[in-house]
C-alpha cells in the first residue's frame, strides 16, 4: 500500500515537469501532500499519538490545503492563471524527468543498503531534483516557489523512512516545513506579488555589480 | 533556574517587549538588559566549560571562542544601529522589528554555537535564517525587498540540504546501530558508519551550510544581503554568522575526522576553498560598490579559512584564529562603510574620496582596518595566513600554495586601488563644504575593535592560544604552535 502511494506521489512529478498552467501545478501540489499524508499514517504507527497527530495535520492541513490555497490566492489575485510559459520544449522536460528517475534508480542501487528503502529513496531524490529542476528551468517566481515545496516533499518523504526510528528527524522535516515554506510564501504573497506587480524573475535585477 | 533557561527565556522576553514597545529610545534602552544577559550568559560558559549544561547544549572551548566574539561584535553593533536609525529617523514600527529581529538572531546564533546535538543545531541554523530576513529588510525599499526575497529563498534551499545531509547521517546511524545524532553519540559510533554515507551527508552539510558562512557554491545571496541590509547588520553577518556557519560545518568535520573520509573530505574543502577565493578575486577587480566589495572580502577570507582547515596540522589553529582576527576586523570596516555611505549619500567608490580629510579618525580607521584586511603586518591575519600557507607546505600542496598566492596578488591590488580612491582622491572644493560630517566619536568602537585586532597579531594572549589549542585538540594529525 505504501509502495503504491509513493508511485503514485512519483507520477505527479513527471506531471509537474510539463503542466503548463499554474493551476495545475498547484492542484498537483495539493494531491502530493494528501499521498504524503497517507504514507505518514501507514508507516509512522508505532510513534507516540500526539506527535503522529501533529504530523498528519501538518501533512493534511499545511501541505495539502493551505499552501494551495494561498497560492492560488495570489494567482486569482495577479490574474495569472494562464500559461506558465515552459521554456524548455515538452519533449526535453519528459526527458530529463525520465533521467532524473534513472539516475536515482541507479543511485539507489548502487548504494544498496539494508536500512535503505529503494522506492523511498528513488521518490524522494527524484522529487528534490525535479524541484531544483523547476526552480532552473522555470521564469516566474511562483514556479520557483513551487519547485521549492516539491523539493521539500523530497525531503520530508525521505525523513518518513527513517522516522519510525528516529522521530526527531521527522519533527525536524516539520520545523524546516512549516517555517521556511511559511516565511518564502510570506514575503512572496504580501511584498513581492504587490510590490512588482509582476511575477516574472527577469524584475529581480537590480542586485548586480 | 540556571544560567542557560535564563539567556534563553530572558531574551526571547526582551525581545517580545521590543516589539511590544513603540518608542525608539526606550527600544534601544532595552537592549542594555539583553546584552547585559549576553554578558552574563558568556561569563558563566566560561565557568561552566566542557560540563554538561543540559541534554543539547555544552560550552567547549571552539564554542567559547565564537560566543565571547559574537558578544564583542554585538555590543557595537547595537551602538551602530542605533546611531543610524537616529540619523534617518527610522518609523518607530521598523525600529522595534528591527531590534526584535536583532536580540533573536544573536540568540539564534549562541543556539548554534552551543548546541551539542546535530538536530538541534540545525533548527538554530534555521532560525538565523527567518530572523536575518527581517533584518535586511529593514529599509523596506525595492533593492531590500529583492534582497530579502533572494536570501530567504535560497538559505532555505541551503537548510533543506543541510537537512538532507543530516538524514543520510541518519542512515549511516542505522547501519551502526545507534539511532543518535548527538556529537558525543556519534563520535562514539562513527566509525561503524557507512563511509559513502558520511561523505553524501558531508557534500550536503557544506553546500547547505555554505550559505552561511558564504562560501561557494551558494554565496551570492549573502553578498546581496549584505549589500542591501544597513552596515551594522552586515558587520553582524561577517563577523558573526560567517563564524557561526564555519562552527556547523566544523562539527560534522571534526566527528567525521576520525574516520577514513578525512582526505576526502580535506579535498572537498580545499576545492570550495580556493575556488571561494577565486570568485573573490575575480569580483574584486571589478567591483564599484564598496558594501560588496567588503562582502566579497568576507568569501575571500571564509575560503582562506576553509582551505587553511583542509591543509590540517598548524592550519587548524590558523583557521580559527584567521576568524577571530577576520571578524574584529571585518566589522569594524562595516561599521565605518556605514559613516561612507552617510557621508556621500551613495555606494559608489568612483564618486567618493578624499574621506581622510572629511572624517580624519574614522578615515584612519578604515585606513588601519584596510592594512588588516589585506593582511599585511601587524595585522593579526598577517600570522594565521603564513600559517596556513606554512601548513600548505608541509603537506606537500605546492599547487594550492601557489594559486592562492597569484589570487591573493589580484585581491591586494583590487581592493587597494578602491579603498585608496575612497581615503584620498581628491574632491572639487564645493564638494567637501557641503558634505556633513560625522562626529569622531562615533568611530570608538572601531578604534577598540581594530587594536584588539592589532594587539592579535603583536602579541597574541597566551590564554586564546590555549583556547584555540584545546578548540583543535581532538583533530587527527594536529600540529601544536
């Protein structure tokens, strides 16, 4: 069951690399976090109650609900829900999203480990890949922030693995969740959106030498 | 209740109240009581050294280097800011942010330093981040806003890999059948670990944790907040956070020493060392903007410290050093680029000069602080490179020696042929009636500061080379002074 959830949170990434419009990617975003959600609940059972509450509300409420929303907020708001203009061809991005899951498919292979989850390990490194992909490859600052919280996914599927062992890491994935993803989304929602009025990055150039 | 719940708990109080107060005098007298605190809290680490203080926190002597010189940094910070936000009358909303956010970043960083659990001392990483955003936002303009906006975005990608790293050390735990990330745990256990393990988790710390101590590969943001945030902020970020981000990474370093990664991982520091000065040497030749230009002195010096750390033998004791000297230094010249940019109203070198004249102290400080940043003698920096350049020769790194030499050249003549535009150009008579002058007693703090630094390089206190000694002890291969 697990398994399936993380195959199914695997091919929301390929989806992520080529939708080309803002909703989707947010509706994608929402989707990852309720999969997310339903790893947590299957594999952290044997953790203390509240702190297993704690995180399926961070994973329900935050991930899935919240940070989509806002998000959808501020293009509602900048009237921007057309094309995120991919300036890459369609057939590039499939095929560096395929790359990616090669890569990390030999990766985890290659490191065969005992306490190493080759499925856990292939999603969450091909998730922080694929986000650091969007944030290089994408123009505006809200593809930018969404590659961020795809990568933080990565990272907090990964930190799953080793929860059952080792909560505190899990709580730790939480803090860097809730506090970076609530600070980025802060400053972008109430400053950047309203200040510039434009979302493309190319505005951000006054900073140079 | 003891000294640590005190400073913790104490703070936290004194900054809500900033931000509950709104009057910009009363706002900096609260600071007396927090760098009371922090005086106090110094102090009493230094009774309480190499004791258990708590689960997560412990005072060694590599911490109590760093957390007497943040305490020194800060309490002219706090002077600095002050004087500035009188100077262009602040809003009282933005004065109380700013010093809220202030008081929680400096504890933020003592968290670091004294954390004795990886977990820990990475949330504390975390919350320099959210707690700097504030403070380079402080002028609320376009250039802030982007600058803000760069940062926090990539130091969150920074402390997301940090994170990584500290889960595949997480792995490399399991494989050694203690589930424990405190260093005293894992020093124990770290040699049962997975080496591939310790050197994925080692990448992942120094590429997160570069965006603190500014180092390639994500300094760039760094330079930014340092340019847009007011100087005693950027006085804080190079004096302060640069040694707090050498600190993180030295922890991992120092567990991870032990074991057969160690020329590994000497390899990787190295390369980010030199390739961090050469970016530094490059930048400098070019660079007009005398905020950056001191920024990118700061990814110089960060990469001499990492490649002095990567040489070993007497090069650990030259780090640490070079950071001490480096950080007096560093922010003094902050302090004073503040006093520039107050005088002529812009950051432009070309458009400056002849500030030697206008402000004779504060230029000779910038003009003693210039000799110690170029370390040249009796700049305290003089001796920590001609050890580390001591410790590239006996372990046989001709190459790295020599490139660091030829770059060095290039950092000398750029940064010499700016700051000398700035102290003695000469300006159009109407020029210098109109410009107003700053008081030479706004300059003090530099002045303590640049002869603490001086005095390092002259006749360095017996008692801190003992520190630093005991700082590096456990190192493998370490060559006493």
């Amino acid at each position: 069951m697990v398994n399936l959830l993380i195959i199914a949170f695997a091919m929301t990434l390929t989806y992520s690399a080529i939708a080309n419009r803002f909703s989707s990617l947010i509706r994608i975003l929402a989707i990852q976090g309720l999969l997310i959600f339903g790893v947590a609940l299957l594999e952290l059972h044997q953790i203390n109650l509240i702190n297993l509450i704690f995180i399926l509300l961070e994973t329900l409420v935050f991930k899935s609900i919240l940070v989509p929303a806002i998000l959808y907020a501020v293009i509602t708001r900048n009237k921007v829900s057309r094309d995120c203009e991919i300036n890459k061809s369609f057939f590039n991005s499939i095929f560096s999203v395929i790359a990616i899951f090669a890569f990390s498919f030999v990766l985890a292979y290659q490191l065969h480990d005992e306490h190493l989850k080759i499925i856990y390990f292939t999603a969450s490194v091909s998730a922080i890949m694929i986000g650091i992909f969007l944030m290089i490859f994408r123009k505006t600052i809200i593809t930018h922030t969404i590659g961020y919280i795809i990568l933080e996914n990565g990272i907090f599927l990964f930190s799953l693995a080793l929860g059952s062992d080792m909560p505190m890491i899990v709580n730790m994935g939480i803090l860097l969740d809730l506090f970076s993803t609530v600070l980025i989304l802060g400053i972008f929602v109430n400053r950047i959106s309203d200040v510039f009025n434009n979302i493309e990055v190319d505005v951000l150039t006054t900073l140079k030498d | 209740m003891d000294f640590l719940e005190l400073y913790f708990i104490g703070s936290v109080l004194i900054a809500l109240l900033m931000y509950l107060v709104k009057g910009r005098k009363l706002d900096y007298l609260l600071f007396i009581p927090f760098l009371g605190l922090q005086i106090y809290f110094t102090y009493r680490s230094w009774f309480s050294m190499n004791q258990v203080l708590d689960e997560y926190f412990s005072v060694d002597a590599l911490s109590m280097i760093f957390l007497i010189l943040n305490t020194v940094v800060a309490v002219p910070t706090v002077i600095h800011a002050f004087l500035s936000a009188e100077r262009k009358h602040d809003s009282r909303r933005a004065v109380s942010i700013h010093n809220a956010a202030l008081v929680l970043f400096i504890v933020a960083m003592t968290g670091v330093l004294i954390s004795s659990h990886v977990g820990l001392l990475w949330a504390f990483a975390e919350a320099t981040t959210l707690t700097s955003a504030a403070l380079i936002y402080h002028d609320r303009n376009l250039v802030a806003l982007e600058a803000t906006w760069k940062y926090v975005f990539v130091a969150s990608i920074g402390i997301a890999f940090a994170f990584l790293g500290i889960l595949f050390l997480g792995i490399a735990t399991q494989d050694a059948q203690s589930p424990d990330l405190s260093l005293v745990a894992l020093a124990k256990s770290v040699n049962a670990m997975e080496s591939t393990w310790l050197k994925m988790s080692f990448l992942f710390i120094v590429a997160g944790f570069s965006v603190k101590i500014g180092t390639v590969p994500l300094f760039t943001v760094e330079i930014d907040a340092k340019d847009a945030a007011p100087s005693a902020i950027g006085a804080l970020f190079s004096g302060g956070l640069l040694n707090v981000g050498f600190v993180a990474i030295f922890r991992f370093y120092e567990v991870f020493s032990h074991t057969e990664i160690h020329a590994w991982m000497n390899k990787v520091l190295m390369i980010t060392g030199l390739t961090s000065v050469f970016f530094a040497a490059v930048y400098l030749l070019s660079v007009k903007n005398f905020k950056r230009m001191f920024a990118y002195s700061s990814l110089e010096h960060a990469g001499l410290v990492l490649i002095a750390v990567s040489a070993g033998g007497v090069g650990y004791f030259a780090a640490i050093f070079h950071l001490i000297a480096h950080s007096l230094i560093k922010a003094s010249l902050f302090f004073q680029i503040g006093q520039v940019q107050q005088t002529f109203r812009h950051k432009n070198v070309e458009r400056t000069g002849n500030y030697l004249r206008i402000n004779p102290w504060g230029g000779a400080a910038l003009l003693v602080g210039f000799v110690g940043i170029l370390a040249l003698p009796p700049s305290g920096l003089f001796i920590s490179e001609v050890l580390t350049f001591k410790a590239l020769i006996t372990g046989d790194h001709w190459l790295v020696m020599g490139l660091l030499a030829f770059l060095l050249t290039f950092i000398l003549y750029g940064m010499g042929s700016s700051l000398l535009q700035v102290l003695f150009k000469p300006l159009p008579a109407e020029e210098l009636t109109s410009i107003e002058r700053i008081s030479a007693w706004e300059s003090v703090p530099e002045w303590i500061l640049l002869l603490g630094a001086l005095t390092l390089g002259l006749y360095p206190p017996p008692a801190l080379n003992n520190l630093i000694q005991t700082a590096v002890a456990h190192l493998p291969n370490v060559v006493k002074l």
